[in-house]
C-alpha cells in the first residue's frame, strides 16, 4: 500500500462518510486487521463511536471482520475497494444507459447506502421517479421492480451474503460475529414479491394525499404494520460485473478505431452472411494487435478473445500517450522503438530512429529516470567492468505501469484536494446562493410574481454570479478531468491483474 493511494484512501473517505469514519478507516488500512478495543485505544476515539465507524464501513464493504480461533473478531480495512469509490459516478451512468433512469436511480440507491432489501430500493426509486414526473402521474413499483430483475439476470446487481438459518438456532452459544455464507446459485435469485403501489411525492403539508393528518397516519401505521416480504435478504452493486462491461466496452472501441472502415461497412443489424463474417474474421485474426486469436481448421476454426493481448495494448498504448504528451513526439518514437526491438544499445537506438546521438542520449535519460524505460547490463566478464558490458535499454510493461498508476492516484488526490479548496473558498458564496434559491423556490410554490421574483435574483450582485459561474467551470473541469484519470487507472489495473494471474 503506498502513500499515495493511502492518502486518496483518506480523502475518499472524508468525503464520503466524515472525519471519524475516515481515521478508522486510514488506521486500519495502516496498520491492519485489528481488535475493536486496539482501535479504540489506538485512535483514541470511543467505542462507541468506533463501533457506529465500523457499522458504517461494513455497511459499504470498506471493512471485513474474521473471528479466530480464541473468540477474537478483527476488522481488516479492504483499500482497493475504497479506492472503488471514485468510480461510482461511471458505475451509475452505465446503469443509465443500458437500464435508462429507472436502472439508474437503483445503481445509484445501492451505492449510497451498501446494502438494502429489493422491496425497499423498489419503493425508494418509484418515489424519486414520481418527483420528477409531471402532475397526476405516479410510477409503478411493479416496473421498478422488473428494471431490478434484469439487473440482477444480468449480474449488476446481487444478493449479499447472509447468516444460515443454523446459527439462529437455539444449539448452543452464539458466535462472537456472525459468519456470513452465500452460494454461487443464489447469487442472482430474486425473490418473489407481489408489490403492489405506485410512488410518492413528498409533501409539504401535515398531511398525505388523501388528506390524513400526518400523526394519525403514524399511529395508524405502526398499529398496522406489515412483515417487509423480503426482510433480511440485502442486495449491493456487482462492481465486478460492471468492471468486465468496461474492460469489454475498452476492448470494442480499441478494435473500431483500428479498423473504422470493417466497422462502417457493417450491415444493420449485423445480418451478416457466412462468406462476409469469414472475412472480417480473418481480418481480426490476422491483425497485429493479436486482439482475436484463431485455434484449429475443423469447422472453420475457433476464434476466441486473447483478452491478456487486448489488456496488454491497451495498457501500452497508453503509456505511449503518456510518453508522448509528457517528452513529444521523438521520444514516443524512441519509445516505440525499443517496445518493438525489445532490446537496444544506445548506438542502435540513434541509428534506427534517425535521431543524433546527443538528443537521443538526452531523451533515453529523460524517459529512464521518469521510469518508462530501463537499462539492462550484460556482462561479457564477471568482473562487470564497463568495457565489457553491453547496456540494453527495453521497456518493462508491467513495471512502467505499476509506476504509471501510482502517478495516476496522486494525481487524483491532487484533483480532490484542488475541488475541495476552491469550494472552501467560495464557502460564504456558496451559501448565499442556495439561500437566495431556495427562497425562490419557495415563492415560486406559492405563485409570486414575476418581478418578486427578479427583486430576489438581484440580492446575487454581477460580479457575484460572475464568480459562481467560474467557480463552476473549474468545478466541472476537476470533474471530469478525476473520470478521465480513473478510465487510465481502471486500464492499468487491468493489464496488473491479468499479468499477475498469467505468472
């Protein structure tokens, strides 16, 4: 765990949860797993609060607990899971396009809170869709529910593990922690639920839509309240699942840019025909790239997805990227150079990419202490005396990745702490503005005027609204500038999962 992804780990945390989720959390990703009265101690924070911080954080995933063998339960920090927070904004838009709003909102519901029943994100979601709807027309729980059930068909969404009936039992003392379980064949099962209703808007007033005051509605309520129908089985966002739909979609749009022409020239529909399909086939098989491989002629062959081979280009077309926006253009055609000779002397490097000696000393020694490249010694003697040395220069994917990544987390860390001062800086600002919106807002539900209205706007002066406004932009800059870095972080991953699995 370096320092930069503990610091991203912290301000994630703060961000999301607060000041004493976020030192829990960093402490045991410093230090471990550890007992609750080490952490307590260790922070000096109460138990109490200790204990609502480890709620929370198992609540999200962000912690583990594992009960050994003399009855101690320790908790155990998971820091690339935390670090998983910064995708939630893709993970949600995702769901938005494949499920529209509807799988939006549900995405969007299990991140934010962890875990929750189906019955209870289903309510939630057809309440927030009627917010938006116009007068009179309400959203049924019965389409939520069947946009919940496609996630789940198709693995976005699954149960969380749960406690077996048996230790619920009256056989004996009940463990220290519960020891969740959860087979692979109900991962996926949804639960049969008859729910019948329509969402809800909320409303100002004391009193619902069929004009009941709200106390008695509560008393009324709690005299007469139902079983939830699914109580105690939790679903949560498949993050898994949404990473193999990035990692594919990657791999999809890398093909369509090598070759746009097979990709226009596609029929509709993608009928196509015997003949034609060989062909494109043969087109990927054949391609350099090695993104589709062929295995045997019987029946035509089978073609399969090298999806190490895809990972590997990806990761390394953008280290060329990176090679080229950082020290030009020449030293990405060093740097492709040697990534296709696998192993060259500096004279072979001048020689091959037409560079005089003294710039490609130069750019080779920029890109070697910048860790994109390295040099490799073979002696001719034991002694390794310089003289008879051969120094290689070669690319080290795995390794230029690993260093690339650890500058793509410090970078991110950087956007985080940039948004969250320019925001603290513009606090009083801020502040003024949602007054002046709400009220607006307000006299806006109770049918005020036009110029009412236009003598509130004007309490925000020219140079304020100007101020607004640019603080926005940077804002939205920052954004989009963290999705961007975390689409490059999500690569290398990646390619350092796939190779470490390969090894």
């Amino acid at each position: 765990m370096t320092q930069a992804e503990i610091k991203l780990c912290s301000l994630l945390l703060q961000e999301h949860f607060g000041e004493i989720v976020e030192k829990i959390g960093v402490h045991l990703i410093r230090t471990g797993s550890q007992p609750l009265r080490v952490i307590a101690h260790d922070t000096g924070t109460s138990l109490d609060q200790v204990k609502k911080a480890l709620c929370v954080l198992i609540q999200h995933n962000l912690v583990i607990y594992q009960v050994h063998k003399r009855g101690v339960v320790e908790y155990e920090a998971q820091c690339s899971r935390v670090l998983r927070m910064l995708r939630y904004p893709r993970y949600i838009y995702t769901a938005k396009t494949l499920y529209s709003d509807t799988g939006e909102l549900i995405v969007e519901e299990l991140l934010l809170n962890g875990k929750m029943t189906m019955s209870a994100v289903v309510k939630k979601v057809a309440d927030r869709l009627t917010e938006t709807m116009e007068d009179g027309k309400t959203m049924d729980y019965a389409e939520v529910s069947n946009t919940f059930m496609r996630l789940a068909d198709t693995h976005f969404v699954q149960r969380c593990p749960w406690v077996p009936a048996t230790e619920n039992s009256d056989l004996g003392p009940l463990p220290p922690a519960p020891i969740l379980v959860i087979s692979e064949k109900d991962m996926y099962l949804v639960p049969k639920l008859s729910l019948i209703g329509k969402g809800k808007r909320r409303r100002s007033s004391d009193e619902d839509a069929t004009g009941e005051p709200k106390a008695k509605r509560s008393k009324h309520s709690t005299d007469n309240k139902e079983p939830i129908p699914d109580d105690g089985i939790y679903w949560q966002a498949n993050l898994d699942r949404f990473h193999q739909h990035f990692r594919d979609q990657a791999i999809v749009s890398a093909v369509a840019n090598r070759m746009d022409q097979i990709f226009r020239s596609l029929p509709v529909g993608y009928n196509i025909s015997k003949q034609v399909l060989d062909q494109y086939l043969t087109l990927l098989a054949d391609d350099p790239l090695e993104f589709v491989g062929k295995s045997g002629d019987s029946g035509g062959g089978m073609y399969v997805i090298n999806l190490h081979k895809a990972l590997g280009s990806l990761a390394t077309a953008t280290l060329e990227s990176v090679v080229q926006e950082r020290f030009g253009s020449r030293c990405a055609r060093i740097f492709r150079l040697v990534l296709q000779k696998k192993h060259l002397e500096q004279k072979q490097v001048e020689d091959f990419a037409m560079i005089p000696a003294k710039e490609a000393k130069d750019m080779l020694y920029k890109m070697l202490s910048g860790n994109f490249i390295s040099l490799q010694e073979i002696p001719k003697t034991p002694d390794h005396a310089p003289s008879r040395t051969f120094y290689l220069y070669t690319v080290n994917i795995l390794s230029a990745a690993r260093m690339l990544l650890h500058r793509c987390y410090k970078s991110i860390a950087n956007l985080i702490e940039r948004r969250q001062f320019e925001t603290k800086e513009n606090k009083r600002l801020l502040e003024k503005s949602q007054r002046v919106e709400a009220i607006i807002a307000s006299m806006q539900a109770t049918g005020a005027e036009e110029a009412q209205l236009q003598e509130i706007e004007e309490m925000i002066t020219a140079p304020e609204r100007q101020q607004l406004e640019t603080l926005k932009r940077n804002v939205n800059k920052l954004d989009a500038s963290e999705i961007q870095v975390d689409e490059t972080i999500f690569l290398l991953e990646s390619y350092i999962e796939s190779t470490m699995k390969r090894q």
